[in-house]
C-alpha cells in the first residue's frame, strides 16, 4: 500500500505525519535521505524514529531520522516534480526502483510521504498501480492567517509585503488556499481534520488506521497520547483583525467553511 499525506500548507500536514509514521509497517522518507537522495541505505536507520533508549525519545532528538517533505528527494529523481510535469521512462523506472529500495531498507511493508499542496496525481499515477491520498484541512481562516503571520511567498521581500493592505493580504492568501482546497476534489481523497487531531488524537488514528487497513498498537497509542500538541483555532487569531476584516475572511473562504460546517463565530 502507497499512502500520500497532503493538504494545503499549515493545515496539519506534518503534525500528522509525525504520528502516523511511528507505525512500525510504514516506510517513509527520511531527512537524512532528502538531504542525500543518492544515498538510499540511510534509510536503514529510520527505526531509530521509533527507538527510546535511557529514557531518551530519538524522534525528539536533533539530526535523526524523522519523516521528511522530501522535495530534495523527488527533485533529485524527477525533472520537476509538480502538477504539468509528466514523467520519462527513466524517470518512472528511477523513482519507483528508489522507493522500492527505501521500502526494502526498512522492511516495511507499505510506503507513506508526505506533500502539500497540488495533488501530482499525474506523478503518483505513473509511480503507483495503487495509492491512497489522506488530505487533512483545518480551519480555512487559521491557515490563511498563517500564511500572513509566516509571510508567505513574500519572506525575501519584506518590503513588499509590508506595502499590502490587510484586506489584500486576505484576499491574496485566501485564493492561494481555494486553490489547493478546490484541487483536492480531482481526486478521491480521504478528508480529515485538524481539529479532530487535536481534540482527541488516539480515537482520530484508530479511526484513520482502521480505514487503512492497519494495526493500531498499543505502543503506538501510548506514544501518541504522551505527545504534546500546540491547539491553535480561530479564537487564536480572531482578535488580531477588525471586523470588516473578519467579514472579508468569512465572505473569501464561505465554500470550505460551509461544506466543513466550521462555527463563523
């Protein structure tokens, strides 16, 4: 089984990652390997992820293996890896012998990345006979502020950005997640939700994991349950706009905020 974590940026992505993959039949994509894709047996130490020794946890411990957005990867092997770009032969062969290799490394038996963003359907399809996207959303209005609070696509050009009015920068930002939000339904995805996550993250997995078709241990529960999660909801970030700000956000973002019955309060 071929499992692509995606959705639009700040909505998740790597929380989600980050504890799925301490599932001891999925293989992922390590740091190590993104940093140096020509070097697949690193992928040999990506158990270390699951490893505690002396008490030490070595998936909080810097310069480990974790589960990468492995761009460098995908980069290394593929010409351009996004939604127009359509594979070579070689690069079909290339890839799917790196992933196999990966999967082989860590004797797993299924293989999990994550993305964000576009889909790349028109890359997994070459890639796999078969995969599953799991696409997590969260509260369309806490993205888009994050996107302003992390100053995207305008972080080499402060100035720039500083020149926008709020409303242009919540007009700018919400386009860019309705983008990806309306992207997602090219595709049969499984929908899941941040909040769900947060709120109670051993029954959002047993849930996740059974539509997967996977065993839910009783160490992978403990070990989601001792993690820390940072709850940040619109109520976070409310405060920070003026009201006609908030209508603009509302009135931008009313088509995921209906269909996913988030609160306009």
């Amino acid at each position: 089984m071929n499992i692509i974590l995606n959705g639009p940026g700040r909505s998740g992505t790597t929380l989600l990652s980050k504890l799925i993959c301490y599932h001891k039949d999925l293989a992922w994509i390590s740091g190590w390997v993104n940093r140096y894709p020509h070097i697949l047996k690193l992928s040999c130490f990506n158990d270390l992820y699951r490893k505690e020794l002396i008490n030490i946890d070595f998936s909080k411990t810097s310069k480990m293996p974790k589960p990468s957005e492995a761009y460098g990867f995908w980069n290394h092997y593929i010409k351009r890896f996004d939604e127009s770009y359509r594979l070579s032969e070689t690069e079909i062969i290339n890839t799917k012998n790196a992933i196999k290799k990966i999967v082989a490394l860590q004797g797993k038996q299924h293989f999990i990345t994550k993305i964000t963003g576009d889909l790349r359907t028109n890359i997994f399809n070459d890639l796999f006979d078969d995969y599953t996207i799991i696409w997590i959303e969260r509260d369309p209005r806490v993205v888009v502020s994050s996107y302003i609070k992390q100053r995207w696509f305008y972080k080499n050009d402060p100035e720039a950005y500083d020149n926008l009015t709020m409303n242009e920068k919540i007009k700018f930002y919400s386009n860019y997640y309705l983008k990806n939000y309306r992207g997602s339904k090219d595709a049969n995805v499984k929908v899941v939700f941040y909040e769900d996550m947060c709120q109670d993250p051993v029954i959002f997995f047993e849930d996740l994991l059974n539509y997967l078709g996977l065993e839910f241990t009783k160490w992978h529960k403990e070990k989601i349950s001792n993690v820390e999660i940072n709850k940040v909801n619109w109520s976070f970030y409310k405060s920070r706009y003026n009201e006609e700000e908030i209508s603009l956000l509302n009135a931008m973002l009313e088509e995921p905020l209906t269909e996913y019955n988030y609160n306009r309060d």
